[in-house]
C-alpha cells in the first residue's frame, strides 16, 4: 500500500521545474474526503555545467518562480547535502516546496489537486513554504506551516474554510520557530499550541507549549518536553492533538546523532495541557522500509497529521523527504504504547 502519494503523482507547477518529493502531510476531514496538505517539494530541470537553484522573486510586490545558476566549477560553490547549497557565504535550498492538497474517500488512495494551495507570496517565504499542520476549530480549518527565507525558518498561519482560498495571517512565531501544531480546542478559554524554538546555546531543541487570545499573538511559552537521553538530540511535536480520556494525545518526533527521525507518542493532560502525562520510552515507527530509509533524505518519518476513520487511526507521515505513507492504528493501540 505504502507509498501513498509519490512524487510522479503530482504535476509540477511550472516547466522549467520537477517534483523531487511530495510529504510530510498535514491531514483533516472535510466533508466526506480525507485531505492531505502536502509538501511539494521542486528541483529545477538540470543544465549541463550548472548548480541550479529554485526561488521565488518579489521585485515588483507580485511573487515570481526563478532559477538562480551557479557554473558547477566556481570556486565559490560549496555543496552541504542534499538539501543546500551554499554560493559566496549565502546558504540557498537545493528545493522549494509548496504546500498541494491530496484528496480521498477512504483516507488510502489519493489524487493531487493541479494546483498548490498555498505559494509563497512574500520574502519571509523565498525559499518556500513546508510542513503544514491542520487543525479544525471555531468551524474553521487552521493551517500553520514554515516559511523559509534567507533570514532562516519561522512560522505563519493560514485560515480556510473551503481548501480552495486562503486567509494569510502572517508569521505568528519569529525565527528560528517551526514544529506548531494548535489544539482543537480551547482550554481555560484560551487557544493552545506546541512549538519547537531552535536552540543555537544551552539545551537541545525541545517542545514548548504556548496560549493565545486569538491564534496571532502567543505568549506564556514553557518548555515541556526535552531529549531525555543520547538517542535524540532533538525532539518536537508533529501532529496535532488527539482528545482522549486519557489526555491530550500527540504524535512527536525525534532525531538522533545521525540525522535518522523517528516517531513516538505523548500524553498531555488534558486541564493544564503544559503538563506531560506520559511519554512514550519506545518509538512508535522507525524508518525500516526501502521507501523510509532510502530516498532524497533517507532513514525519515516524519509526521504532520492524523485522523480518526471508522474506528481507526490513520497517521500520515512523510519518507526519506520524498514520499507519504500511512500507518493505521488505534487509540488503544497508542495508549498501550506508552
């Protein structure tokens, strides 16, 4: 079953580019459709003796997709990995991702819009716009993502209610500030959040729980859950809350000291959300398949998003940053987990 989505199932959106990866989802029900709120992520059609890179240009106020070339001989190119390149000091993406839905009945076979949902549209999002989490509350679907610019990551949040227009409330987390994902509800008549703030001094990069009065300007921030040991060396939240009769349920991940991502659960209580109940001591999926370990950026799962169908758990993860795959489960089958 597994690949879900792949990156020839999605149409590039423009000539001169090619999808390299179509993942890490986001995921809600709308209607009688499953939607998955894609990464697209595009690399530029090769050229013979050229770096070339993907952008987006604001010149005259109206976002434009760019190619930006570098002779592969100059002595001023320096390739990382995969994902980046650096020319003359200044780092550049190697992609630019945008965010395209997926649609389906039954939650496993999908097909993509032709058109991405969400471009970049400003400089905070040059180098793209990834990642996006969705959360329905208020009758509205909240959609938070990261917007990737020279001045590095942060996050901005979207609003729809019909996945086909959107309602841009800018960055509402400043850089360096990505892993958001909202509850679906209020608790104490606040709106909640968990986040992941770089850390660049003391400490790893942790999960950190945040309130606000209307989804924009957030506060009250503390740290909840950080690496409790040497298997990961970062940690943040993935997908949005699940309410259960045990807790806040969240689906997290982890990365260790050899880049490779995994899954595993928290249990957050469900008065005073800040307050980790249980955390999980074994991961929930690691990479293990071909399509996990294998990929543009192998040995990932990674994921933004799950849903309840008929009983089931469907969580939707992204797989070595180039496919989506799904994994089902239960409620009772997490909460055992821990």
């Amino acid at each position: 079953m597994n690949p879900i989505v792949r990156p020839f199932d999605v149409k590039p959106s423009m000539e001169s580019y090619r999808v390299q990866g179509a993942f890490n989802p986001g995921a809600t029900v709308f209607g009688d459709e499953v939607l998955l709120l894609l990464r697209v992520a595009e690399i530029c059609e090769p050229k013979e003796g050229y770096i070339r890179i993907p952008t987006y240009r604001f010149d005259d106020g109206h976002p434009r997709p760019d190619i930006i070339e570098f002779k592969a001989l100059d002595p001023d190119v320096k390739l990382r990995d995969t994902r980046s390149v650096v020319y003359k000091g200044r780092e550049y993406l190697s992609t630019i991702s945008h965010i395209r839905i997926a649609r389906s009945k039954d939650g496993l076979h999908f097909t993509v819009d032709e058109k991405p949902l969400i471009l970049p549209v400003d400089e905070t999002e040059e180098y793209g716009v990834e990642d996006a989490r969705v959360t329905f509350i208020d009758d509205k679907y909240y959609i938070t993502y990261t917007a990737v610019s020279q001045d590095s990551w942060a996050t901005a949040l979207a609003v729809t209610e019909d996945f086909k227009s959107v309602e841009r409330k800018g960055l509402v987390f400043y850089p360096e500030n990505k892993d958001v994902v909202i509850f679906p509800e209020k608790v104490g008549g606040k709106y909640m959040a968990l986040h992941r703030p770089n850390n660049s001094g003391f400490g790893k990069p942790s999960i950190w729980y945040s309130e606000s009065p209307d989804m924009v300007h957030w506060g009250n921030h503390r740290c909840i859950l950080r690496p409790r040991d040497t298997k990961w060396v970062r940690v943040g939240a993935g997908t949005p809350p699940i309410k259960t009769p045990e807790g806040w349920l969240v689906i997290a991940h982890g990365m260790d000291d050899k880049s490779a991502y995994s899954l595993f659960c928290v249990l957050l209580d469900l008065e005073e959300p800040r307050r980790v109940v249980r955390c999980a001591d074994a991961p929930l999926l690691m990479p293990t398949e071909p399509y996990e370990t294998d990929g543009f950026f192998g040995n990932v799962v990674f994921s933004n998003g799950m849903i309840e169908k008929d009983g089931k758990i469907l969580v939707y993860y992204g797989a070595a940053d180039e496919s989506s795959c799904v994994a089902i489960t239960d409620i009772d089958g997490l909460l055992a987990g821990f």
